[in-house]
C-alpha cells in the first residue's frame, strides 16, 4: 500500500511496474502445448495432471531453488575415522526426490498399463522446470530397469525396489529399505564417450567378481547400487555394484571428492574407486557395451525431453515478466518486436515437446518399427532440442532484462542446466555419429525414419520440397564430417512434419516458413512474420490471466 505520510514516505522504495509475485502455478494445466501432445500421443494425463499440481507449487519450487543453493556434501569418515563415505542433502532435495519417486517418476513407464514412457516423459519435462538435479537419479532408477533383464535372478531382486514408488534416503542394506535406486558409472579418465578404454578391472570371486579401478564420473553417488564396466578375462563386461555386500558391510566403493560442477547443483556428481568391490555380472562377459546401452537408451529419453522442460520454465518466466512490466510507456508483451523473441520461442519450444512426446510414444509402442524408432528418433531429438536450448534460455534471460541475471529468478540455474543434458550420455558428435551408424547398420532406422517424414508430405509444399532436398541429399546418410548437418536438419523436419500435422495452423506455417523456408536469421527473434502476435497467445493467455 503507498505510504502517504510525507515524513516516513520513501519514493524510491515504492514498488511499480513489477510483475505481482507468481504464488502457486500449475505445470500441467497452465501448459497447453504439453497437454495437447501428452493427449495426442497416449500419455496418462490424470497422472501427469496430479504431478504438474504438485511440482508447480510455491513450496516446491521453494524447494528446488534451496536444493540447489546448499548443495550436497561428502562425509567421507565418521567421527572415529572409519569410512563411510557418505552424501548429506538438504532436506528440499529429499523432499523433491519423494514427490518424483511417489509419483512413479521411475515406476509408471514399467506398471502394466498403457502410455507409461509419454508419461514418464511428462514428468521429467515438469521435473525439470522446478529443480533438475533430482531428475538425475530418478531418471537412472527409471532407464535401469530394462538392463536388468540380462539377469532374471538380479532382475527379481532389484526391480520390486526400484518399483516400489519409494523413497527411503536411509544409508542401509537395500533389502532392509522401502525402495531403492540405482546409478550409473561408466566413464573414466582416459575415456567417457570410448567405455572400451575402461581399465576398471574385475576378477571371479566364487559367484562374484572384485572390482578395482576408479570411474571418473558417478553421479548421485548415495545410490543403493550402481551399474557399472569393467574389464573381465572376456572383455569389457557389465555389473551390479551394491552399496553394500550380501553380508552387510559397506562395499569398496570410496567417493574421492564431489565435482564442483557448472550447475546441475542439487545432484552430487562424484569421483570414485573400487577397492575390490563386490560385484554381480550382469550379462554375459564381453558383452557390458550392449546390456548398458539397455541403460543407456532410456536415458536418452529423458535428456531429450529435459531441454523441453527447461525452455518451458523460462518461456513461462519470460512471459508473465512481459505481461506484468512496462517500458517506454507500453507493456512489453505488446511491443512487436518483442513479440517476435516471443514467438520464435514458442515456435521452438512446440517443436521440442512434439518431438519429444513422439519419441517417447514410440518407447511405448510394440512393434518392431517403434523400437527401431525410438532409437534413432531419441538421438534426433536429443541432438537438435539440446542444442537449441542454451541460447533459448539466454534469451529468455534477456526478457527479464537485468534480474533475469540475478540468483533470486530461475534464470541462473536454468541457464547453469541448459548445457548438460547435451554432454552426457552421448556427447554432440557421439550422438550425431551415432544417427548415422545406425542409418548404416539397420535398414529399419532409415525405413521408420523415412517413413515418419512422409507422413507429412502433402500437408505443405514447402515442407515436401525441403524433405525432396534432404533425400537426395543424403539417400543413405552423411559423411562423418556432415553428421551434425544431417541430424540437426533431421531434427528440423520430423518437429515441421509433426507440427504440420497437429499443432494449429499458424504455429506450423510460422514453423516452416523460419525453419525450413529460411525466414529467420541466426539469433532469436530475427523472424520476418509481420505479425506474431497469433503464435505468442498459443502461450500467452494463462500468463496474462
Ligand atoms: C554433470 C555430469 C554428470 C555425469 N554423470 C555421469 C555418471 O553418473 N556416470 C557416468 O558414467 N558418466 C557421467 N558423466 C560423464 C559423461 O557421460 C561424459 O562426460 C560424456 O559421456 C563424455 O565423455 P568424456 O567427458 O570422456 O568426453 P570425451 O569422450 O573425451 O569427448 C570429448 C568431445 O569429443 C567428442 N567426440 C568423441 N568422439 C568423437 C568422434 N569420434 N568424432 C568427433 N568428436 C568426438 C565428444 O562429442 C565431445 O564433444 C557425467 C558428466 C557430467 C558433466
């Protein structure tokens, strides 16, 4: 209220053209565009409608700003001296891995009913708007499950607690925990993207293995056990580390030191050794590459719908700033040139959630041609959505003008994130070399991928002309050197045929006319559209109400 008392009064410290704060929001409903693509390809929108509720709460989004700001720490001995190598958090990061965990983050996709990666692709896309760091061991626990089937006796034992829609923090046995997750560690020092440079090795112990050697990356390190390489007399094998040995003692897994990472800040990434651990193989010796990549590809989902997220968050920030703020006498949601940065991000970010939903439809189809196309359709969207995002956010940033710069908005941290998920599993080339590999190996991934195209085809002529191009182009792929082109303009398509085909007609025409017609400059917002105010209220209204 104005202080009108002339002595007390301090003009310079009466708030206006301020934005009113954002209170509780809503990740699902406010969002038109991720609902329209859940429905569209089968995702369960009760769930993702009860998580979107949840996450998008002030306290919640409380708690991702202070899981980040006190963030992890190692405890390495206890007060006597003895290892225990431990990981405290702050009780926000518990907090938000329970509400993921409760609400089937890891567990939908495997319970027998329909739509369960859409779904879970929903919610990492929500996840990651509010604090991405706990999607990290949540994502592990959920991609793990499959890998497991290369043993029925670990499968039987893990899978019910990695199911279990628990979360138990508690450092124990596993079998005397609620529920439990596992993580990932594969990359060493002398090689991330080449694991057959690992030197890790393991000899038989009875039934078991020891390991020795040290990874250079293990993320979310309090892990109840971890999937890991190592090489065997047969090569390069995989296994189960627990955190702790069937006769209940700490394993021989010392975490070095916690990385002092760009962001990603809630999730402690760790260096560790094994020092003889116990390990169970999983699979068969030789074969680690092939039973992680199980792993591997269901994470691949998640970091291709993680960018989808994180451009959510900041277009979202970004317009109920231009709808609350003015400058030069005019709300900045009505100044035209504003309108473009606007618009050409809504034009990105629909493109990134078609795109991503699609791919995930396709984890949950039962035909040969849908696995054969989530496996090159993930490396798609994966490549291309990530590497929009960084300079999305940037822009975004920009909008908010100077506090967008400032801790207290979630601009930092969602621009600190934007990189990561492009760097692990499957760094830029690694993924773009990988597109083509596949293209080489299986005649299904050129066939599906093709065949997803021309599903577009008659829809818009200019769009059929630049699928015509791509064809001839590269009747069998790229050269190694032209892998980026290829899978960058791959990406660019299957987001203008999808958009053709199910997103309003202004949205795909304005689309292919940036994208594919060449209307669009190299930096955000250099669109020639005339008026773009029609693509902003595709997102606009809920931010205005
Ligand atoms: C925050 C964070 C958490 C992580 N957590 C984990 C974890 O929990 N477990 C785990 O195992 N790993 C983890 N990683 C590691 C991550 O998966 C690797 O960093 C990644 O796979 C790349 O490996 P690298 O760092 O060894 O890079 P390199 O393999 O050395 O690659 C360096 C660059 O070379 C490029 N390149 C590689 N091969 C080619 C080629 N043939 N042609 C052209 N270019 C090429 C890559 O694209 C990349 O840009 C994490 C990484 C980060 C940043």
């Amino acid at each position: 209220m104005t202080d009108l008392n002339p002595k007390t009064r301090l003009e310079t410290h009466e708030v206006t053209n301020q934005p009113t704060a954002r209170g509780d929001l809503d990740l699902w409903a406010d969002d038109h565009v991720l609902r329209h693509y859940a429905h569209l390809f089968g995702a369960d929108e009760v769930d993702l409608a009860i998580y979107g509720k949840c996450l998008g709460r002030e306290n919640m989004r409380e708690a991702g700003r202070l899981a980040n700001r006190f963030t992890p720490e190692l405890r390495v001995f206890d007060r006597s001296g003895r290892r225990v190598d431990e990981v405290t958090f702050h009780p926000a990061y518990h907090q938000l891995m329970q509400a993921g965990l409760e609400a089937g983050y890891a567990a939908r996709p495997w319970e027998d009913r329909p739509g369960g990666h859409a779904t879970h692709a929903g919610m990492v896309m929500m996840q990651n708007q509010v604090e991405p760091g706990v999607a990290c061991p949540m994502t592990m626990s959920y991609a793990v499950i499959p890998a497991l089937d290369a043993n029925p006796e670990i499968r039987d034992t893990w899978r019910p607690r990695l199911m279990s829609r628990h979360y138990d923090p508690s450092v124990r046995p596993a079998n005397q925990k609620t529920g439990a997750t596992i993580g990932m560690a594969m990359t060493e020092k002398q090689g991330g993207s080449d694991v057959r440079a690992n030197t890790t090795e393991a000899t038989r112990d009875g039934d078991a293995y020891r390991l020795r050697g040290h990874k250079w990356f293990c993320s979310a390190p309090m892990c109840d056990a971890f999937l890991t390489l190592a090489q065997t007399k047969g090569g390069l094998t995989c296994f189960v580390v627990p955190r702790w040995t069937p006769d209940g003692r700490r394993n021989g897994i010392h975490i070095m030191r916690l990385k002092d990472k760009l962001g990603n800040r809630a999730n402690a990434s760790s260096e560790i050794e094994y020092h003889d651990a116990y390990a169970q193989r999983l699979g068969e010796e030789g074969k680690g590459v092939k039973t992680i990549l199980q792993m591997v590809h269901h994470t691949r989902l998640d970091t291709a719908m993680a960018p989808a997220g994180l451009m959510r968050a900041a277009l979202s920030e970004a317009l109920w700033w231009v709808n609350g703020r003015a400058a030069f006498q005019r709300r900045l949601i009505d100044q035209p040139l504003m309108q473009s940065v606007l618009a050409d991000m809504v034009l990105e970010y629909e493109g990134t959630v078609a795109l991503g939903l699609r791919v995930a439809q396709a984890f949950d189809g039962p035909e040969a041609a849908d696995r054969a196309f989530a496996r090159i359709g993930v490396a798609i969207a994966k490549f291309t959505s990530n590497k929009r995002c960084v300079n999305f956010i940037y822009e975004a940033m920009e909008v908010l003008g100077g506090v967008g710069y400032v801790e207290e908005s979630p601009m930092p941290l969602l621009y600190r994130e934007a990189p990561l998920n492009s760097i692990w599993e499957g760094a830029g080339n690694v993924i773009a070399l990988d597109i083509q590999r596949s293209l080489a190996r299986e005649s299904l991934a050129g066939e599906v991928l093709m065949a997803e195209l021309a599903a577009a085809r008659g829809c818009d002529s200019r769009l059929d002309a630049a699928m015509d191009d791509f064809s001839a182009r590269w009747p069998h792929g790229a050269p190694e050197s032209e892998a980026r082109w290829f899978a960058a303009r791959a990406g660019t398509l299957l987001k203008a045929g999808l958009l053709v085909r199910h997103a309003p007609e202004a949205i795909a025409d304005a689309f292919i006319a940036t994208r594919i017609e060449g209307q669009r400059g190299d930096v955000m917002g250099a669109i020639a559209l005339g008026d773009p105010r029609a693509i902003v209220a595709r997102v606009n209204d809920s931010a205005a109400a």
